[in-house]
C-alpha cells in the first residue's frame, strides 16, 4: 500500500534513505523550507536553498519514482532578525512560479519572540495574497502550548480559512486546541523527542482520524525517514483495518494537499 510523507527534509537525506521509502511505498514527499542545522550567513543562501527545493530536489527524488514537492519561507529560528527575513522573503513571489511550490511554511515560532511574531504574521499575509495554504512548526517542549495558543490566536486576527492551514508537531496537550479551532494537525514521528508510533496512534484513537496526517519531519538530526511507514505496521498489529491506515496516510493528506494549485498528483 503506498503512503505519502507530507513533511520531511530530504536535502540532508541520502540517496539510500530515497531508495528506503521508495521501497517501504512512499509516492509522494512534501519538504517545508526549514533551517538548515546552521545559520545561513546570508540572504543569498536562501537563494540557493530554494533553487535546491524547486529544482534539485524534485529531480533527486524522481529517481526513485516518488513526486517531490515543497514549501517556501524563511524558518523561525532565522526569522529572529526581521531585517534579515525579509529579505528572504522578498525573493519569495518569484519561486511561486515554480510548479512544485505547494504554499508557505514551515513557518511559526520558535522561541515564541516578538519578532518571530511578527515575521509569522507577514508571512501569513503573504499566503493570503498569493491564495496558498499554509504549514505552521510549532515549538518544542515548555514552548509549545504558549507557542501553540499564540498562533491560533494570531490566525484568527488574520481570518485565514482554516480548512487550508495544517499546524504541525501536534502532542497530546496541543492537538484537541488545533482541531476543535479546524486546522488541520500534523503528528510528527521523532525517535527521541516529540511523538512515537505508540503516542501517535494513542492520539489518533482520542481526537479521531478527520483533518490529520503523520510524518517523520527528517532531517538532518536524528531522525527516521521511515518513521511514517513503522508506525503504519504499529496501527495494523493494534488491529486498525485497512481503510483507516489508508485515510491517515494517504487519503488524508491528499485532502489537505489537492487544496494548493500545483498538487497534481499521477492517478496511481
Ligand atoms: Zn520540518
């Protein structure tokens, strides 16, 4: 059965780790722009980065026969100078052209500062003139109730639709926030910190299987591009029947994804 990872950043992945979810049924990765595990010593290096997920990526991927699309911004953690961020994001509306740009993110907050803040709401308003959905990262640990309630919070200022906004790295005490407001929820699959196959399954079986999906979030720190299809074995050995497995890692995604212009997944 094949599976979408709607979040993963294949830029630090190996060619091995494509070969791996091809096998394992992946058909579709999304990638988010997001830091790169150092700071970018310039705005020119988004350039670049973006120019590696609009073309270079897509190319990769299609190797291993899996579609490749992403999301463009500047992350939170770099989004602390506002100076430096806009220049960023000022090179934005000429990469919207590019026909594997799905919308903006991932974009949130990270230290929950006033000027991640700010360049969260600009980019917001960015999405809302261009008419493109939106991937929100929330913060981790002590910072992600707060972070979690100040997005929310900042979305319905804007009036965004809902329905076209997914908040990511939901866990136990953020994820009934995010649906019961009807934003989508992301779950991510972490081998360390954030949730684990048997968290994730735990809170699709409280808040239920609507307007969620799951994804490993690789990258370049410890992390499992695989983590999406391990915790589909976990669902089946807990007796989910098939068609829910398929609804959370398929259907669902491509629910939430076919809302942007340039999803155009082949029929398979
Ligand atoms: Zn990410």
């Amino acid at each position: 059965m094949g599976y979408i990872e709607p979040h993963a950043h294949m830029v630090s992945r190996t060619t091995d780790d494509y070969k791996a979810m091809a096998m394992a049924g992946c058909e579709i990765i999304c990638e988010p722009a997001f830091w790169a595990g150092f700071d970018r010593s310039s705005p020119q290096g988004f350039y670049d980065y973006f120019r590696q997920l609009t073309e270079y990526e897509p190319a990769r991927s299609a190797k291993f026969g899996i579609d490749h699309y992403c999301w463009l911004c500047i992350n939170p953690k770099e989004a602390e100078d506002p100076g430096f961020a806009r220049e960023v994001m000022a090179m934005i509306p000429d990469f919207l052209t590019a026909p594997t740009v799905l919308g903006i993110g991932e974009i949130g907050l990270n230290k929950n500062t006033k000027n991640e803040l700010a360049i969260f709401e600009e980019h917001v308003a960015l999405a809302q003139k261009y008419d493109l959905p939106i991937l929100i990262h929330t913060p981790h640990l002590e910072d992600k109730l707060k972070g979690t309630k100040l997005i929310i919070d900042s979305l319905k200022n804007a009036g965004v639709d809902r329905g076209r906004v997914i908040i990511d790295h939901v866990e136990e005490h953020t994820a009934g926030l995010v649906l019961d407001e009807g934003f989508w929820a992301g779950m991510t699959l972490y081998p360390e910190s954030k949730c684990t196959p048997a968290r994730a399954i735990d809170m699709l079986e409280t808040f239920g299987m609507e307007n969620v999906w799951m994804n490993s979030a690789c990258d370049w720190g410890i992390s499992d591009p695989l983590a999406v299809p391990k915790c589909l074995q976990e669902m089946k050995r807990r007796q989910h029947n098939k068609a829910t497995i398929e609804k959370v890692s398929y259907a669902n995604p491509m629910a939430f994804l076919g809302q942007s212009k340039n999803f155009r997944p082949v029929e398979s």
